[in-house]
C-alpha cells in the first residue's frame, strides 16, 4: 500500500493505494474512525483487486473543511479522488457513516460505481432522537470531554460476546476518537444530521447493491436491519450471525469473501490466493 496526500478538487486528501488490480474497491471508513481501521483486512482484498482506502475530511489526518462535513461534499471528495488516482470506475464500500457517504455517491455519481456495499450501514435519515444523541455529542466535544466518548463509544461497536477478544481493536478505536480534531468531529456529527432518507433512490438506483449486516449490532438491531432488507428487495444481503457493527473486524474472513464474490471474484479463487 502506497500512502500519500493528494488534491481532491480543492480538499487534500489522506489516502492509501494497493495500485494493482484490474477492479478497483474503495473502503470508506464510519464515525470516529480512519483509514487505519481497514489495516487487518486490506489483506485478505488486495492479491484479487485494488484496494483503496482515505481519511475522509474531518477525521484521521485530513483536512475539516467549514463546520458542517455534508455527506454530500464528502462523496464530492471521493469521486475526485479516484478522479486524480486515473480510477474511472469502483465499488465503493461504506463501513456505518462511510455508508452515508457511500449512498450520496450512488446518488451523485451512479455512473463512476460497479456497485455499492453497505456494511453496517442504513439509508434512513436519522430519527429526532438519534439527532438529539448527536447534539449531546457535539455538546460534550465542546465542553472539552471528548474522552468520554473515547472511553463509551468503541465497545459498543463490538458483539458483547466479542468484546474481550477485540480489545486490542477497541484501544485502537479508542485513541483514534482521541487524536481527532475537535471541528472534525463536530463537522460529521452536523453532516450526519443533515443527510436526507436515500431509501426511494436506493430503490430505483441502478447500480448493483450489497448490504453486509452484523446479527448483535446494537446499533442497527435486527429488526431494524430486517425491516430495511425487506424495504430492498433488490438488494444482496449477507448476514454475520456473530458480528455487532464492526464485522470486517469481528467476521473478516467472512466479509471478504462476501464481498469479493459481489464484485465478480469466485470463492475459489480467494482460497488459491491464501
């Protein structure tokens, strides 16, 4: 992976490239993360295609652009980032807020897609209460508490039953919310507010879809995800039957081969490569 900073239009970019591979995969990471979450399973993807992977503006070491990140200005980004990487088409895979972003994109630039994943993520805006959790958020970061959301938030992300053996992962989580710009994550929190119900454009949307969903999320409950895989008929769906909201850590095997066999990679060749 070749890691450097690029001009996405008018934003700098943070970003890491595999360079090689006849199809391309973009993995968008979610809120309070980075590029780095994707570093353990970046391997099992990129002997079969060409992985990439950025800091989206406002976490990570990218730039916070104006004091609210829209999804979609930051699907903007993307698309003119794979633009200056001489990347005409990919899929793009949006990991819970990365899905946001990843929606706006379908909705923007269905033509530059092969397809899009939702991992963890969900085309319904946010409900009044989940509103009100973010301007709680927004509320402690301004009051110089941003360790409490490093200390609460990352666990929750993980099954129950898996929470001791990820809590390499979940310190890694931990320091990520730590070392976060402030403005950042008050930009994604007012973005992630204003989004808008993408479920109609979903629908109708052409481009090939796969929704990769965690059976303990506690984020996105089973009836939640059960109620929009029946709202998407049109959609694929792979359920991870011991994975919460963090199943590429949780499940990798499982997630890769999910998603490879969606891009056109068969099973077999995933296990001839291993």
């Amino acid at each position: 992976m070749t890691e450097k900073f690029i001009m996405a239009g008018e934003t700098p970019l943070h970003l890491c490239d595999s360079e090689q591979g006849e199809k391309c995969v973009v993995l968008l990471h979610g809120y309070l993360e980075s590029m780095l979450i994707w570093e353990d399973f970046i391997p099992a993807l990129y002997k079969q295609v060409r992985v990439v992977t950025l800091d989206l503006p406002g976490h990570g070491i990218s730039v916070v652009q104006g004091d609210c990140h829209t999804m979609e200005y930051l699907a903007d980004v993307v698309a003119e980032a794979m633009t200056a990487l001489g990347v005409e088409r990919f899929t793009v895979v949006g990991h819970s807020m990365g899905g946001y972003v990843a929606l706006a994109l379908t909705e923007r630039h269905p033509d530059r897609l092969e397809g899009i994943v939702l991992l963890s993520s969900t085309p319904n805006p946010d409900t009044e209460a989940k509103k009100e959790n973010r301007r709680r958020e927004i509320a402690l970061i301004q009051s110089g508490k941003k360790e409490t959301l490093a200390r609460m938030t990352p666990s929750v992300g993980f099954a129950a039953d898996n929470r001791k053996r990820m809590q390499d992962y979940i310190a890694d989580l931990q320091e990520m919310v730590l070392i976060t710009e402030d403005e950042g994550i008050i930009a994604l929190l007012n973005g992630m507010m204003e989004r808008k119900d993408q479920n109609e454009m979903l629908q109708k949307s052409a481009v090939p879809q796969l929704f990769i969903l965690g059976c303990k999320d506690e984020y996105i409950t089973q009836e939640m995800a059960t109620a929009m895989v029946e709202n998407h008929p049109q959609a694929k769906v792979v359920w991870l039957a011991e994975s919460g909201h963090m199943g590429f850590l949780e499940e990798p095997e499982h997630t890769a081969e999910a998603l490879l066999d969606f891009i056109g990679i068969a099973p077999e060749k995933v296990e001839q490569n291993e």
